[in-house]
C-alpha cells in the first residue's frame, strides 16, 4: 500500500486528533469534508447545534493539550475482518483491498489512514483555531486552523 502525499505531515495528524476531540465532545461523526494544507486548513463537522464560543475555547485547549503530551503515533496493520470495533467500514475506499494501515494516536485515536504523520504529537507544533463558520441549515460547524 503506497502513502499518499500529504503536504504537511504536522497538520494531517493534527486532523486526527481534532477528529477525536469532536467526536468525544460533541458525539459527532468525524469530519465528513476536510482541506489539510500547510498555511491553513478547515474540517467540517455535522453537529446537533452551534458550539459556545466557551466550547470553542476548549476545543483549542484540548488539541494543545494531546500535542503537549506527546504522544506516540504507530502504525498498525488489519485486514477488514480485523478492523477494531467502532471503526466505520463505511469510510473506506470501496477498493480498499485486503491490508488496511490503521494510525494508532497514544490511546487516544486511532483510525485507519495511508498519509504520512509525525512521529509524536509534540512535533506538530502549536494549534492555532482561526476561526469557525456554523451553517444552521447544513447543521455544519467548520473549523479553520494552522499549525505553527
């Protein structure tokens, strides 16, 4: 399985973890549209309301929090028989073929990826939330952020 190109590895591990913080905040989906770039990127997320500007605020706190902590970031790998519980099968690309690459973020997250990523979550550097935009007939709540 070939990794696909991925501009810049700090931001697209980043968006795994933001992905978690979400889903654990929010009992959302993960992202259902994402941009990863190096100067900026967004993540789109289907959520019952609008986040506080409180919420907002933790969200911020919790990502530097996960990169502070530096947690390791491993690489394992499963078949679709063995994709660990909670997984959705859904999400992956319909010629997925036999080996999926799961990133395991500490015990933190863990998701089935090919990109490339940093070795640990003190690498990434600091994330910066931009700012967001809530779309209340989509019932979306995108997030902009860098990473410096």
């Amino acid at each position: 399985m070939e990794e696909r190109e991925v501009s810049f590895p700090p931001a697209h591990t980043a968006e795994h973890l933001l992905n978690q913080v979400m889903v654990r905040m929010f009992g959302c989906e993960r992202s259902y549209n994402a941009h990863i770039e190096r100067k900026k990127s967004k993540m789109s997320f289907h959520l019952d309301y609008k986040p506080s500007r409180q919420e907002e605020k933790e969200i911020e706190r919790q990502m530097q929090e996960l990169i502070d902590e530096d947690l390791p970031v491993n690489f394992e790998y499963c078949t679709l028989d063995t994709l660990p519980e909670g997984l959705n099968r859904e999400r992956l690309p319909k010629d997925v073929g036999d080996d999926i690459r799961l990133v395991r973020i500490g015990d933190f997250d863990v998701c089935p990826c090919i990109g490339k990523h940093v070795r640990s979550t003190s690498q990434i550097g600091r994330f910066e939330m931009l700012g967001t935009n809530w779309d209340e007939h989509e019932r979306s709540f995108r997030v902009r952020f860098k990473i410096v």
